[in-house]
C-alpha cells in the first residue's frame, strides 16, 4: 500500500473522484492546505467531505513552492510519502518540484511548467512544429492592440495562467480588445491567493468542432485512452457545456487528432503525467488548444469509466508512485457516456430547478446534481458557474450526447423573485 501527498485539490467532483480512485487502487493519502475550511465550504457529494477522508490532514502555506518542498521533507522521515500529486492546476508545478525534492516518482519541474503557462506551451509547440493557432503575447493594452494589428481579427485574449475557461473571450476589434484586458486587470490574484502572472495572450480565432485525448504517459511511453468531443457554448466566452466519450469522429479524424496530442505532450517534454489535451478541428486539421498535466475535470474521467472500466483517477495515483497504471478495457455495457451542464440565464437567486423530480428513473441517467434553493448564480462566462448536471449513458457509440442535452433542456430555472412565496 503507497502513501500519497496530495497537495490541495479542486473543490469539485475530482476532490472525491481523487480520494476514491486512490482507496480503489489499494493506496492512501495525506492532504496538505493552506485553507481547510475552503475544502469544508462545499462538498461535493452529501455528507463529510472525502478529503476529510485523509490519513493525515495537514496546514501549512503552499503557495510558496520553495518553503512547501522543505516542509514535505522534514515530514517525510515521519510519514513516509510514496508519492505526492494533485487535481487543482495552480499545484501542478509546485507538486513537481516536491517529486524531484524527494526524489520520488513524478514529471519533469520543467515539463509541468511549461504545459502549465499558455505562453511557455504556445512558444514549445510552435518550436516543435506541432500545429496550434498564430498567438502573440504583450503586457499592456497598447501591446496587445500592436499585436491585434498584425495578427487581425477576430482574436481570442487569454490569460496565461488561469483556468476553467476564465477571461477567455473572443474579441472582434480594438474596443472589445480594451474592455476584455481591463476586466482581466481586475483580476491580479487567482483564487488561491497566487499573484498573477501579468502577460497576456491573443490567438487566432480557432474554428471547428473541441475534442479533448484523454492519455496517460508512464516512463516514457504515451497510452492514448480515447478521445471526448466538448460542446462550447456562451459567445464571446468559451463555456464548455458538456462533453461525450468517445467522440462520433470517422477514423482518419481520430488518427490526425491522437496524433497532434501525442506530439504535444512529447513536445512538452511530459513523462509520468495523466494528461487531458485539448483541440480545435479545424479545416486545415486538428490544432492545439491546451495541454493539462492532470487528469480531465467536468466529469470526463467519470465518463471514460462508464464506457471503458478505466478509472483515470485511479492511474494517476499509481502513475505518481511509479506502477504500471491499469488500462485494461472492461466490458461496462455502455457504447458512449456524456454529461450536459446546465447554465444560469442570469444572475441572480435561484428560487428553483423545475424538472429535477423526473430525472430519478429516466432512461439511461445515471447521476444528476443542481444547485438547491437559495444558490446565487453568476454570469454564464466560465465554467466555474453551472447551476448542475445530468450524466447518461447509452448502449450504442455516439448515442449518450443527445439524450443528455434534451434532458438539460427540458429544466427551467425560476429565480427566487418568481417563485411565489
């Protein structure tokens, strides 16, 4: 049996897909936080919150990645960790540098770093020559309107260290450049405290179907696990609004797309990494959007399971302490699983979800979740604001996405100043 460090955590469904994958591989975990009660705030399942779970439950600051590592190896002589890793982007690197500290399994610091900063990727894959859009980076909105210039619109501006979607919007001229940078200004810290880095990215607008290779790279060699087609909704933002495994692509598709992701991490330099690389299909072919070290959120590892019986969680905890990850495929009775989230209208106060009642029972639905009475819903921009989901799955390939969107779309959101008291 391993001990695993995790260091912080996302607060969403990976903080008990992680926890669980890890039990079901026969290991344990340690987590470690800087703020404990920003776990306890929201769990995501009822009852005590998985991460409480821990063998050992540890406080210290992990922001600073210098000060985190000798912490962790003044505890190791006492607890003995065998490997440490982490779900929440903003630690990735910081969980490398760790691995290498103590000389346990893990990805190359550097690796991590550059898949991690979107300016550090785009100038990698282009070095490469894996194909990805025409970017340019600047700090300031002068530099940027410079860049916009060149490149021409419609661009897309991103931030080059921030996830989930956030501040990633399209933007068609030099006043909608202005009003996106300023909004990005407003935003000099992450939500875990981490000052920002200022540089800011524009990319050629990118059009086609999103897919995402779900793979994992062990000593050297790179499994491709499947390919997820990402539905994108919220113009000008980005807003992924649900995901079906596998994706409906014809074979010379599929084959160009395994085959740019593959490049990607091997550009990157990613060894020892569960990865989740996202693409545009372009007419000219696939193109890079991303590429994350670490397990797919929004539920996709769920979804992978549901078809194949491979729990990528569960690889990544026996990735991170060096054995031989389970890929074998079972027979799970599922041709194709997909998840459709639901978005707030507006903002404002959620009074109720009418529709949730008929979920229970109906055809192929095998989780659902939405936010309850009372819930205060943001501005549909990012991922970060789903008022819920539904999950199905069905026997036949291509077939799960469908039924998980008309289901979606049957609910109506009330705000509390409809609903009658």
């Amino acid at each position: 049996m391993g001990h695993l460090l995790m260091v912080e955590s996302w607060v969403g469904a990976m903080s008990a897909l992680l926890p669980r994958g890890i039990r079901e591989s026969g290991h344990r975990f340690s987590f470690i936080t800087r703020d404990l009660h920003h776990y306890l705030r929201s769990s995501p399942v009822p009852g005590a919150h998985p991460l409480l779970g821990a063998e050992n439950l540890l406080t210290t600051e992990t922001n600073d990645v210098a000060a985190l590592a000798e912490h962790v190896a003044r505890l190791q002589p006492v607890l003995g960790f065998d490997g440490v890793l982490t779900s929440c982007d903003y630690y990735l690197p910081a969980v490398a540098h760790i691995a290498a500290r103590l000389g346990l399994p893990g990805a190359p610091p550097e690796a991590v770093e550059r898949a991690c900063s979107k300016d550090l990727t785009r100038r990698a894959l282009r070095e490469a020559g894996v194909p990805g859009p025409a970017f340019a980076l600047a700090e300031s909105a002068a530099g940027l309107e410079e860049a916009a210039a060149a490149l021409g619109y419609p661009l897309v501006l991103k931030p080059v260290d921030l996830c989930a979607g956030m501040f990633v919007r399209k933007v068609t001229d030099d006043v909608e450049l202005r009003d996106a940078y300023a909004a990005l200004r407003q935003f000099p810290v992450n939500a875990r405290g981490q000052r920002r880095n200022p540089l800011v990215l524009l990319e050629e607008l990118l059009t086609g179907p999103e897919v995402s290779v779900e793979t994992v790279t062990s000593r050297g060699r790179t499994s491709v696990i499947g390919v997820t087609d990402k539905s994108i909704a919220g113009a000008p933002w980005f807003v992924e609004t649900g995901h079906m495994f596998p994706a409906a692509l014809d074979l010379d598709t599929e084959r160009a797309v395994v085959e740019t992701a593959v490049a990607a991490v091997e550009a990157l330099g990613l060894d020892n990494v569960v990865g989740h690389t996202e693409l545009k299909l372009t007419p000219d072919g696939p193109r890079i959007v991303e590429v994350n070290p670490r397990p797919a959120g929004n539920q996709i590892t769920e979804l992978v399971r549901r078809v194949t019986g491979i729990d990528l969680a569960a690889a990544y905890a026996q990735v991170a302490l060096g054995e031989e990850p389970a890929l074998e495929r079972a027979e799970t009775g599922a041709g194709s699983a997909a998840i459709s989230f639901l978005l707030p209208p507006k903002e404002g106060v959620i009074g109720e979800v009418v529709g949730v009642q008929d979920l229970d029972g109906a055809d192929g639905v095998v989780d659902w979740k939405f936010k309850s009475s009372g819930h205060r819903s943001g501005p549909a921009t990012s991922n970060n604001n789903y008022l819920g989901h539904v999950m199905v799955t069905a026997p036949d390939p291509g077939r799960a996405r469908a039924k998980a969107e008309a289901l979606v779309g049957g609910l109506d959101v009330r705000y509390a100043e409809e609903v009658p008291a």
